[in-house]
C-alpha cells in the first residue's frame, strides 16, 4: 500500500490509500469492516464508539479493528485510560481507497480474482444498507419509483456512439461531484443518501434494426 506521511502529524489523513495487494483487498471488501470504516468520518474513535454509532456490541468489532490497523487502513494516534483501562483512539488512514491497476487485472483479461473480490464487496455492502433501511422504515419499497425520494432504482441498457459515451460519462461524474461538495449546516431536512453507479461496455451487439422489405 502506499499514502501519504503521517509522521509529521498523527492526525492527518490522507486523500487516497492504492491497495497493491490481494490480501489487503480481501481484508477491506468485508462489508461489516467497510461499515467500520464508514462510522470513523474524519475523527479518532475508539471500539467502543464505533460500536455504538453501529449498534453492535464491541466485542464483535475487535478482530475487525486489529486487521483493518495490521494492514494499515486505521492507526493508532492516542491512548487514554478508562476505568483503568487503556483505549486505544484509531484514526482512518485514507479518505478514499482504490486498488492498484495492476491488481485488478495481474495476468491478463482472464485473471479476474481482484475484480470480484471488489464487486462481491461493493455489491454485499449495498445490499445490507439497502435491506437495513427498508427493515427501519427509511425506505418505502410500496410507492413506485419516481414518487418519492427515498427509493430509486433500476438497470438501463444504452445504444451509445464513443463520443455520446464520453458525454454521458463526463456528465454523470459532473453530477455527482457538484452534489457531493456540498456542504450543509445541519438541519432536519439534510439527510444521508447512498448512490450506487456503474457504467460500463459490454460485448452485447446493438438492437439491428427492422429490416424495411421483410414480411
């Protein structure tokens, strides 16, 4: 892995971590561990805390904890004493983590090992936040899409010449970067939305078109 050098302030968090390996990979694409990346923001927590904001008991977050820090995902930056008690405050190491290029695709286009590690961990982990706000009532899967809010969601194949490709691609991240560099005072109507995209070529062939003179 590679980030950037803490050592001049502890609590200093880097833009992006690259995963250079596999076993890193595996280690982050558990989607209890991202919930616990997640639940750190921008401050140092302790277990304790980040069990609470998760609502789970601590001591299933322990072994958690010590694999994300053994492969530097969190760190250390303080202790302090509770109850007699030394509690270790983590910190993320990265805002962002992306893996490297060449461990998505080591040997070649028939190697696929990263890749599915990644989308089995992208996929479970927004299926589970998906399920839980629907089981909390935050999500109303009874009113069709398009009417509310809360809830959107569909697949779309799309007829697109290169160029109209790079325009839509452009658009799309346009978008979602305008509205994720929003920042807002903290009022009842701000709420958290997840955004799940992908937009990528496939080997399926265009529709043909009718053929005029066919009967």
């Amino acid at each position: 892995m590679s980030d950037a050098n803490t050592s001049q302030d502890p609590y200093h968090i880097a833009d992006k971590m690259v995963i250079e390996n596999l076993e890193t990979l595996k280690v982050v694409a558990d989607p209890l561990r991202l919930q616990i990346l997640d639940a750190f923001g921008d401050k140092p927590h302790t277990v304790k805390q980040i069990a609470k904001v998760l609502g789970l008991p601590p001591n299933k977050l322990y072994y958690h904890v010590n694999m994300l820090e053994e492969h530097g995902l969190i760190r250390v930056v303080d202790t302090r004493i509770v109850s007699g008690i030394i509690e270790k405050l983590y910190l993320i190491t990265a805002h962002q983590l992306t893996p490297a290029k060449g461990l998505l695709s080591p040997g070649g286009p028939g190697d696929t090992e990263g890749w599915e590690v990644m989308l089995e961990s992208i996929f479970e982990d927004n299926k589970q936040m998906l399920l839980t706000s629907v089981r909390d009532g935050v999500v109303d899967l009874s009113k069709e899409n398009g009417t509310h809010t809360s809830f959107n969601f569909g697949t779309h194949s799309l007829e697109l010449t290169s160029e109209e490709a790079k325009s839509f691609n452009k658009r799309l991240v346009e978008l979602v970067n305008e509205f994720s560099n929003r920042k807002h005072e903290t009022t009842d109507d701000v709420k958290m939305y997840r955004l799940f995209i992908s937009f990528f070529l496939t080997n399926r062939p265009p529709d043909a078109p009718e053929d005029e003179n066919s009967d």
